[in-house]
C-alpha cells in the first residue's frame, strides 16, 4: 500500500510538471498544442539513451533532454506560430503523429516499439534513487521548481508579454512586441520543461515505450489543463492529481459490477468532465462564468 | 526610438501615392498626405472612405500596394507593425484591442515594454515609469480602477484605458482611431485636454474622425478622404468652408 501511495505520488509530480508546463502555453500565451507528449518523450528517450550511453548523472540527463527538446520544438514553433492560432493545434498534431512513428521505428534511439529497458534510476553525485519513497522527494522537488520557474516567468514583463499577445496580438505589436518571437520562446520553454517530467518519468518506471508518448497522452495532459482551470496557478495540478486518482477511485466503488468495471469506469470518467465543463467552464480552480 | 529633431509644422511622417485594393474596390486610392511635427491632423470622411486602411497601412498592420511612407526621411513601408511601432509610431484601434483579461495597471505596463527579457532597469528609472503610469491613471481619470480587468470597465473607461496606454508609451506620433466617438460631455472635455497637453508636450497626433464637429476644435489640420481619395489636406476653415465637401460630407441636403 506505502508502495502504492509513492508510486501515485510520483506519477502526480511527473504529470503535474507536464500539466504545469503545457498551462504555461495555453494558459498564457492562448496556444493550445496537442504534441506536450512528443517533448515528454523526447525527454524520456534522450535522458535514458545519455544515462546508458553517456553517463547516469542526472545532472547531464536532464539538461541533454531539455536540450533535445527544446531544439525539437523549434522546428514546430518556427513555421507554425507565425499564422494564426488554430495552425498551431493541426501542425501540432501532425508532429504528434510524425513524431510515433519515429519513437516507433529508429530503433537505435528508442528501442522501437519495444522500447528501452533497464534506464538507469537518477542519480545525484553518485547516488542511486529508485525506491518510490525516496523518488517522490526527487519528484515532488522537481516539480516545485518548474513552478517557481513558471510563475516567475507568468509574473514577469515576459508573462505580462504573453497575456497581452493572447489578448491581442495585433494590439501586442502595435506597442513594439515582436509576437513571433516571444510565443516561439514560449513553446520551447514549455517544451524543455516537459522534458524534465520525461527524464523523471524514464529513471523512475526503468522502462519505457511509446505508447506512452502518443496522442492521447496528449489529450489527457490538455484534459488535465482544462479540467482544472487554464491559467491558474493550481488548476493543473488539480487537473493532474484528479485525472490520475479518478480511474482507479472509480474501480473501487464496490456497489458496481466487477464484470462491467472497464465500461463504467469509462462513461463516468466522461460524463464527469462533460458535466464539469457544462457547470465550471472556467475549470475546478478558474473563475466562475460571468464573474 | 530615434531622436531627429523636426522643427514644429515640418513633415514627420509622408505618405506617397499610397495604393490598396481589396478585391477590385480601391480602399486607399493614390493617397499623398504629410503628418506634421506638433500639431494636430484630423483625418475626416464618410464611413468605408479608407481612413483606418490608410492607418493600416502605415503601421504595417496591412501590406500597401504601392506607394511609400517615409518616416524622418526613411522608407519604412512594408515593414513589420511591432518595428515601426518601435520607431516611435504607435496607435489605438476602432475596436480598442485591449488587453482584456489584464488589470488597467498591466495594460498600460505592459504598452512600455517590449523587450523579451526582463529588462535590467535601475530603480530610478523604475521609479520614473511608475511615476509616469501613475500620471496617466490620473489624467485618463482611470486611478481608481487601477486593478480592474478591463474587460469590467464601462465604455468610456476602456477608450480611456486605449489613450492611457499609447500615453505611456514614448511614441513621437499617434495615430488614434475614432478616439472620440461615443463619449459623453465630460468624458469628451478630458479627452480634449489630454490631446492639448499632450500636443504641447510636442507629440504629433493624427485623429480619425467621422463626425467633423466633434474634433472641430482641437485640429490644426484637416484630411477629407472620400472612397479611398484624399479629397482636401489643409486649414480647418479652409476645409470646413468648401462647399464641394461639404456637400460630401453633409450630404446633398440643400
Ligand atoms: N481587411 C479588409 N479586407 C477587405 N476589405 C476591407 C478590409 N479592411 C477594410 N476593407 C474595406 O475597405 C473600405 C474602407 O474601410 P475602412 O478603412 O475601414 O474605412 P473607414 O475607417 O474610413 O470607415 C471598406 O469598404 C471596407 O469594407
Ligand atoms: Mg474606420
């Protein structure tokens, strides 16, 4: 049960720095990507093939991954943010489905669709973390920092910059704001921070595969976003912890019928966000409409 | 920003032959038109006459046909809106374009400040921006609602909100959009008084305007355009006295 308990806790870390990272884009700068997953698994691949090849410390891991990322998310951000918003969500799903394919094929790099074992855990001067109780201090700190970063970048004139471009970007460069460059710096930043959650994620479980990096983990990362309020501080990790807990707290509830638990699970979990939606648009932590 | 000093009532802005074409419909058709150092140019016309397309043009919002705008002796059409607003030519919009999910104070802050870094700044020069939105608030009669969204502002607070931001900027020259239209008398009497003083501050100001009564009395200067042409460029009485435009702008009333 400990064992358990850590192992969510550390799944809520990882997927908070994910959700924290991808509000950072949606919930500040308006741009709404559906590839967070592809710079999770850039980071999960690049740290586990620097830790295996390279060296373990985690300090080279984790800066390599958000390098990798960074980079990658350069290639999407460069065209794509130039026109308007809604090219961003379809160039990024092309990259999503571009980019599980490669996870899928260059097998050198990612294992194909096997993926890669035995990814060393972190380790910090020397020191090797794999138990969840000791990761979960690992995580949890990781995950205080990129929200420190991030709300240092939301409250300074750079997060000022992206309010005002989301608000409108014609009116942003009418006062000098080059919005081009400042919502691609926005898209790399969020990129490079996912990483970390992919470079955490990869030492963590020891193994890895695509099937974690694909569309819907996408989806469910945006769901987090939404879910628990865009543009708040806490709505992501509400978000996260929330989509995380929910699937498993469902299959407790014993009145249910063991045999039809999958289904059940399904249409609850759904009708739960259509009604959240419908009666908190806004999100569990963003203002209420009309207010 | 540049400093080029330009004696008052000298050209600071030219507009040549300026061209635009939506479709077959020519919006801004072969515009001529000198924007001068300090003073006030009203730029007046029936709804539809190309007024904001010319603005358009200018700040880079739209790409022009053909034709130039030279800025201080230098060609800048074509180039990109958040350049040439850096050169010191910043605007308001019709449909003001404000921040809106952002307090009054970030609006404003957020008008000084382009860079993409945070920039280092000393606390005196800190202090002096402060200082200068706070001046603003003030004149704009927006110091109370300081931390409002505004989106939550009435309508005369959010044309103030649009004049406050370009005020705290160091632009040379505004263009404002319909700046006036709607206000009531007191609103309209302190937006007055911000165009003088700030005139007299040495800003060069253009307005658009489609109802000429209502600017009558702060413009040093008078463009009429009419389906894309600039019909008059000259005095206020000279314009207001020319019974052709009048007819055009009155409408054939007699
Ligand atoms: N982006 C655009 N695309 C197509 N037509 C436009 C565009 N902008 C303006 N127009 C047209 O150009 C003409 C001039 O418009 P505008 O400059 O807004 O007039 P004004 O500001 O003088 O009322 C109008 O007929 C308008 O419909
Ligand atoms: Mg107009």
């Amino acid at each position: 049960m400990e064992a358990y308990i850590f192992n969510l806790l550390n799944l809520i870390a990882i997927y908070g720095i994910l959700a924290v990272s991808l509000n950072f884009i949606i919930g500040y700068a308006g741009i709404y990507s559906l590839a967070h997953a592809v710079f999770f698994g850039l980071g999960a691949y690049t740290s586990a093939w620097v830790g295996l090849n390279v060296t373990p410390s985690t300090f080279v891991t984790i800066p390599a991954a958000m390098l990798v990322a960074a980079i990658v998310s350069l290639v999407l951000a460069l065209p794509a943010l130039r026109v308007r918003g809604e090219y961003f969500v379809a160039a990024s799903l092309g990259l999503q489905v571009i980019a599980v394919t490669v996870f899928s094929e260059w097998k050198s790099f990612t294992g194909g669709i096997g993926g890669v074992l035995a990814i060393p855990p972190v380790n910090l001067f020397g020191a090797e973390i794999y138990q969840p109780r000791e990761f979960a201090i690992v995580s949890v700190i990781a995950l205080l920092i990129v929200i420190a970063i991030t709300l240092a970048l939301v409250r300074s004139s750079f997060g000022r910059n992206l309010r005002a471009i989301r608000d409108s970007e014609s009116a942003a460069a009418s006062f000098g704001k080059n919005v081009p460059l400042i919502k691609t710096v926005a898209v790399v930043i969020s990129a490079a921070l996912a990483a970390v959650a992919g470079a955490l994620y990869a030492s963590f479980i020891s193994f890895i595969n695509v099937e974690s990096f694909m569309l819907d983990t996408s989806v469910l990362l945006m769901a987090m976003v939404i879910i628990g309020g865009t543009g708040t501080f806490l709505g992501p990790l509400v978000g996260a912890a929330l989509l995380l807990i929910l699937p498993s707290a469902i299959s407790y509830l014993s009145f249910l019928p063991q045999t039809e638990i999958g289904a059940l699970q399904q249409i609850i979990y759904g009708l739960g966000m259509t009604l959240l939606m419908i009666f908190r648009p806004g999100g569990i932590v963003g203002r209420r409409s009309g207010t | 920003m540049t400093s080029t000093t330009i004696a008052h009532g000298e050209p600071l802005l030219q507009v040549r032959n300026l061209d635009k074409s939506f479709g077959g419909m020519k919006a801004v058709d072969d515009v001529t038109l000198d924007l001068r150092a300090g003073i006030v140019t009203t730029l007046v016309g029936p709804n539809g006459a190309g007024k904001t397309t010319l603005f358009n043009l200018i700040t880079g919002n739209l790409a022009r046909d053909s034709g130039e705008v030279e800025w201080l002796g230098q060609d800048i059409a074509g180039g990109k809106p958040h350049l040439i607003a850096r050169r010191g030519i910043m605007r308001t919009y019709q449909d003001l374009r404000l921040f809106d999910s952002m307090s009054v104070w970030d609006n404003i802050m957020s008008a000084t400040e382009y860079g993409l870094l945070p920039m280092p700044m000393s606390s005196a020069a800190r202090h002096r921006r402060k200082e200068r939105i706070e001046e603003v608030l003030e004149r704009t009669g927006l110091s109370d609602k300081r931390d409002t969204r505004a989106l939550d502002l009435a309508y005369a607070e959010r044309k103030f909100l649009s004049m406050a931001r370009i005020m705290a900027t160091e632009a040379r020259l505004w263009l404002l959009d319909e700046p006036a239209s709607g206000l009531d008398p007191n609103s309209y009497e302190r937006f007055l008084k911000i165009l003088r003083d700030d005139r007299e501050a040495g800003t060069t100001i253009c307005i658009i305007e489609h109802n000429l009564d209502i600017v009558i009395g702060i413009s040093d200067r008078i463009a009429f355009l009419d389906r894309g042409r600039l019909l008059a460029d000259a005095e206020p009485d000279t314009v207001l006295n020319d019974p052709e435009l009048a007819k055009i702008y009155f409408g054939d009333q007699s």
